[in-house]
C-alpha cells in the first residue's frame, strides 16, 4: 500500500514538473544583437559575445524560426537573440521570437543594440546613443546624374516632388518611417548612463584628430541622445550623411536628429509594433542603443569610397561600449524587477 502511494506521489511531481516546463518563461529582458563574428564565446567578438560571455546566458535554446540559436540565463528570465543582419532578417526574427509559444514577453524590456555608423557632426567613435526615434528608408529614387542640377541627391518621400520637401506630402503612405520609442524610458536609461567612461583606444584617438570641423568628433566616447536611421542600403558619404539628417528631421517632424546609421532598427520596430497590437509585447518597454564603430562619411580631405571600404577602425570600443552602457540599464531593470515589472520606469530629474 505504501509503496503503490510512494508511486503515485512521484509520478504526480513529475507531472507538476513536466506542467511547469511546458508554461511560457516569464522573461524580464530580451537582449537584441544582428551578427557575431565567429562562435558566442571564446573568440573574436561580434555583438553577441560579450553578453553571452558577461551576462553568464550559458543556455542554448534552439530556434528555428530564427537566423542563430537563442541564449538564455539558468533562471530563464533573460534571452539573447542574434537576429541577422538587414532588415528583412531583424523583422522575421523579431516576429518569430514576439510568436514563440515558448516566451511570456507581456512584460519584458528589449534592449536593442549593436554597432553602428556614426555621424560626426554630433558624435565620436566609440560613442553611444539612446534613441528617441528609429526612422526607416521607404522612398523614391532617381540616380542623382538625372536629377536637378539644383537638388543635393536623387532620394525623396513617395509622393513628394524632391528631395527634403518642407513637410511630409499628405498622401504619404510610409508615415510608418518613424517610430517614435517611449521618450520616458529613453531619459530614464540615459540618465543612469549619460557620465559613463566610456574609455578609449589609441588608435581610434588619432583617428579622430583627422575630422577637423568636427568637434564633436574628436572627442572622447560618451554617451548621447540620438536617434537612429535604418536602411537596406548599406550608403556612406558627406552627402548621404545630409541626406539622413534631413530625412531623419523630416519624418520625426523637426523633433529628432540623425546620429546612428544601421540596416535593421525599423525592421525591429516595425515587428515590434505588429506584436504589440496583438497583445505579445509591449512597446513602452522597448529601447535602442547604436555604439559608434567608423563615421558614416569620410575624413575632410579624403574620398568617400576610401572611407567605405576601409576596415572599420572603432569596432571593439563600440562593442564594448554597447555592453558598457547596455548593461547598466539591463541591471538596473533586473535589480528592481517588481517596480520594473509594475511600472516602465522614467528619469527622476
């Protein structure tokens, strides 16, 4: 008798234990990197091993709707996700990780990150940016030798007539450009970051004495408000460079400023909007954070297609920029889950 109860008592744990597994991790932070170079751990970094490595996320988790498998904490309550670079990549595994029966992410922070091209006007190499507004690139195009003599280059809004006009055309279908993130949470995360020693690397130093005009590009990394611009073409230069500050300062309607040039933040956003509407996240509690690796133009004096095709001379002080300041959000977050959970946070002062 006591044995057959012995027995159904066991069996009856393992059926809790079983019923457990199979609920929906309730993840606190999603860590959102695009590439790696090589393996997650041990070698030359990309954007996701310092994560995998500081963060300790020692689990594996298979995902096939995604580009790499996932990675987890021993308690589940934090995910890594490599989405693949391009925006095609970040929207489809975006969605595929907002869908996976597997994840309760009602309640989680996204912590989106990775290096980036820097605009030089308003910051360093190395550098970091909280943004405000992720802006995407859907436009008309005409190659500039056919355009106006008059017109800085050949990009402009659908249904517009040229390039930069002074409002968005009514028509205009791709409002959706602009995704404006949650300002409270983005003041929050730079206020906690904004003195952040960011450090620095010799070589990048001398780098930067070349951008003369430039102030804000000689100096030292730090931490900024500023937003980010992405698009499927991989573009460079000094003119490309005014051609995203002036899309940037239309579609955000004079309230943004293009610092951080990318190819999947408005995939990520666009994701992210489609799963809030269907209950699977929540958009307030969404950030992005672009780290300088190589400006978006050229030194004075010297020519673009140079620049473009140089090795980028910033990638290891913006990926450890990326977790320098990432992580003091992140912590910040985890340390005070109940309130975090309760409430998105906001800066204080």
């Amino acid at each position: 008798m006591r044995l057959r109860l012995f027995f159904a008592l066991l069996a009856l744990m393992v059926g809790v234990a079983e019923a457990q597994q199979t609920k929906p991790w309730p993840v606190r932070a999603v860590i959102v990197v695009t590439f790696e170079i090589g393996k997650d751990t041990g070698d030359l970094p990309g954007e996701f091993q310092l994560w995998v490595e500081r963060e300790k996320l020692t689990e594996i988790v298979e995902f096939p709707g995604g580009a790499h498998p996932l990675r987890t904490n021993a308690e589940h309550t934090v995910i890594g996700m490599l989405s693949g670079t391009t925006l095609v990549n970040a929207t489809a595994s975006m969605m595929a990780l907002g869908l996976d029966p597997r994840f309760d992410l009602t309640h989680s922070y996204f912590l989106i990150n990775g290096i980036a091209g820097v605009d030089p006007k308003y910051a360093s190499i190395g550098s970091a940016a909280w943004a405000k507004y992720v802006v995407g690139d859907v436009a008309r195009e005409i190659d500039s030798r056919e355009a106006p003599k008059e017109w800085p280059y050949g990009i402009f809004p659908v249904k517009a007539h040229e390039p930069n006009p002074k409002t968005l055309p009514n028509a205009d279908p791709f409002k959706s450009n602009a995704y404006p993130l949650n300002a409270g949470l983005v003041d929050w995360a730079y206020s906690l970051t904004k003195d952040l020693n960011l450090g620095d690397d010799p070589a990048v130093a001398k780098f930067r004495k070349d951008f003369v005009g430039y102030p804000e590009a000689i100096r030292p990394p730090f931490v900024l408000i500023g937003d980010s611009f992405a698009s499927d073409y991989y573009w460079h230069g000094k003119i490309m460079t005014g051609y995203a500050e002036d899309w940037v300062n239309l579609y955000t309607q004079g309230n943004g400023r293009f610092v951080m040039t990318n190819m999947e933040d408005s995939g990520f956003m666009e994701a992210i909007a489609r799963l809030a509407a269907m209950k699977r996240v929540d958009a307030r509690r969404v950030m992005v954070l672009r780290t300088g690796s190589n400006y978006s133009m050229q030194r004075p004096g010297h020519e673009a297609v140079e620049s473009v095709t140089a090795p980028y001379i910033g990638t290891k002080l913006a990926l450890e920029s990326a977790w320098l300041c990432g992580s003091v959000a992140l912590h910040n977050l985890l340390t005070h889950w109940d309130a975090a959970y309760a409430k998105v946070p906001v800066a204080t002062n």
